[in-house]
C-alpha cells in the first residue's frame, strides 16, 4: 500500500504494482517518492520509487532548547518499523508518540 500525506490526500492509502519498477527495497513506513499513475483510482501503477524523501515542512530545522537554559534535554529514541505486516494504523508509532507526551521528551528520534 502506498499512503499519502494528509494534507494532499487526506492519507488515502492505495495499492501499488511495482512490476514496472527495475528496481526496489521498500519496508513498512518508509517515506519514498513514487512516480507512476493510478489511472482506475485503485491501483497505482509505480514506474520508479525514490527512498528517503520527506516533505519539506518535516526537514526544516527547528531550533531546540537554548544552551544557556541550563534545563537538560530529554531525549527518546524509537525504532521502527511503525506499522505491523497486516495493518497500516500506525499503532506504534502512536504508542511511541504517547510515552514520548508522558515523559515529556524534549526531542523524539525515529529510526526506521
């Protein structure tokens, strides 16, 4: 399944052939680019897949807490995947996001 985001999809979820691809590695909750067509509106049809891209609104730099604040940063670190073989929920990522709220971390680190 290929998901998009929620701004330009309202993260609809579609299934994707990759038969057309030469070449791929995907894994659950990876971001990648895909170029193809879903002329049916059921299938996307992938002509080539470009791992490792992500919306510029998430690489942005965001400044973290200043140096001279003396408050330490509390730092979580989580490793994916986020979503389970049979279901696209996010579920623990969402289970990542709560401890992370509980614990008040200062800054999340996702792998995976």
């Amino acid at each position: 399944f290929l998901e998009g985001s929620r701004s330009r999809s309202n993260a609809r979820r579609t299934r994707v052939d990759l038969s057309e691809c030469a070449e791929y590695a995907l894994f659950p909750g990876q971001a990648v680019a895909v170029t193809g067509v879903n002329t049916f509106g059921h299938t996307f049809a992938a002509r080539s897949v470009i791992p490792g891209l992500l919306p510029t609104t998430l690489c942005e730099r965001q400044p973290l807490a200043s140096s001279q604040s003396k408050r330490p940063i509390n730092m979580l670190v989580a490793a994916g995947p986020f979503t389970t073989t049979d279901d696209l929920s996010y579920a623990p990522l969402t289970e990542a996001l709560a401890l992370a709220g509980k614990r008040a971390a200062s800054v999340l680190l996702l792998l995976g």
